[in-house]
C-alpha cells in the first residue's frame, strides 16, 4: 500500500533527523569520567521525554474536525515520535541496568509500545476512509456500484472503530498521565547535578525542534 511506504518514509526521516543530535557531548558531556552508556543517559532521558510530550499534544487536539488526510498525517508523526520515545527508554533501560542504576521501567515501555500500536492501527483506519473516498468512481466503473455500496457500509464500520479506538487512546494517555510524570520525576532525582543540568539543555533543545515538525513534511524546518 503506497500509504505504509510513504509512513515508513515518515518515521525513518523523523529518526534520522534526530540521531545527528544524539551525541552526548553536543549537552556538555564529560569525556574523562563514567562509561558511554551512562554519558548518554541525560540527553537519551531528555529525547524520550520530548517526543512523547510533543505526541501527546499532536493527538490532544479536535482531530475529528480535520479530513481524514490530515488525520493519517497526524496518527503517523504521533507514532513516529511515540517511536523515537520507545527506542530511547529501551535504550535506557538496558543500559542502565548494567549500570545498576533504575532509569526506566519495564512497565513503562510496555505500555509506549501499546500506545505505538494503537497509533498505527488508527492511522491505517484513517488511511481506509481517505482511499475510498478518492477511489470510489474509478472502482465504480470498473467493479460496479454493487461492489462500491460494500466499500461504504464498511466506510462507516471503520469510521466508527476509528472513533472509538481513539477515545480509548485518549482516555490510556489520560489515566497514565500521573503515573508516567511521577516515574519520569523518579528517575530524574536519580541523576547528579551535572547530569541534571545536560537533561534540562538537551530536553529544551530536542521540545525546539519536534514542536516545529509538520504532519505533511515531518522534516526540521527553521522559523521564517
């Protein structure tokens, strides 16, 4: 499906953009003292949180009030960034480990990885609707209005799934929200004060630059 290719595209762009900035001494990361892993931890802790902030608020929106284009676009930059936040905390949480040290949370993972795939599961429905939507005359011809009359009942099943699997979405990111600020809370009081300081410069910086990603073109793009 030429949606999912052009989904895939979205997400490996979005990663890519990203990784040029995954270099701990880009937030004044000592290269005399601790391993690489645990280098990493603040500016990798600060990308996860980004990202999975800058989702919330893509999906926290009147979505329904926009086409079912826009919403596919929406549901795919959302994952993308959901993506980016569950490949850091699995990062996090292995290497922390061997470093004795709790910086992420297995239940915490699981359920980003829930969330991830209800993303992909919404912005398939929406892509649905927007295919029959610009499909229906050519198939008519070619199938028959009896085919075509199938493709719309099923239009409205998948409209509905969509809304309801959306609500439940929602309401998951909704009843998390403590739980998830209280264990990110957690884990940044385990971090030294040098470290703390590299958090918070690495989390301004990456909140700069997914705030300003656009669901058509999920690229950096500089304020004019």
């Amino acid at each position: 499906m030429k949606y999912q290719k052009n989904k895939t595209g979205m997400i490996d762009r979005v990663r890519r953009s990203f990784l040029r900035m995954t270099s701990p001494f880009e937030f004044g990361g000592a290269r005399r003292s601790g391993s690489l892993a645990s280098i990493n931890f603040p500016p990798e802790m600060a990308q996860r949180d980004a990202a999975y902030c800058c989702a919330l608020k893509l999906l926290r929106v009147n979505l329904f009030s926009h086409s079912d284009e826009e919403r596919r676009d929406i549901y795919s930059l959302a994952e993308a960034l959901i993506g980016i936040s569950l490949e850091k905390a699995e990062r996090i949480y292995k290497a922390a480990r061997n470093e004795r040290r709790v910086l992420e949370y297995p239940e915490m993972i699981r359920f980003v990885t829930l969330v991830k795939s209800l993303l992909g599961t919404l912005g398939d429905l929406a892509d649905y609707q927007y295919s029959i939507d610009h499909s229906v005359d050519g198939m008519a011809a070619f199938f028959g209005n009896r085919l075509i009359g199938n493709f719309k009942i099923s239009d409205g099943t998948f409209s509905n799934s969509e809304i309801g699997i959306y609500n439940l979405l929602i309401g998951m990111l909704d009843d998390a929200e403590a739980t998830v600020q209280a264990s990110r809370t957690q884990t940044r009081k385990l971090l030294t004060k040098s470290e703390m300081e590299r958090y918070e410069k690495a989390y301004a910086a990456y909140l700069s630059v997914f705030q300003k990603l656009d669901p058509k073109n999920p690229s950096f793009m500089p304020e004019m």
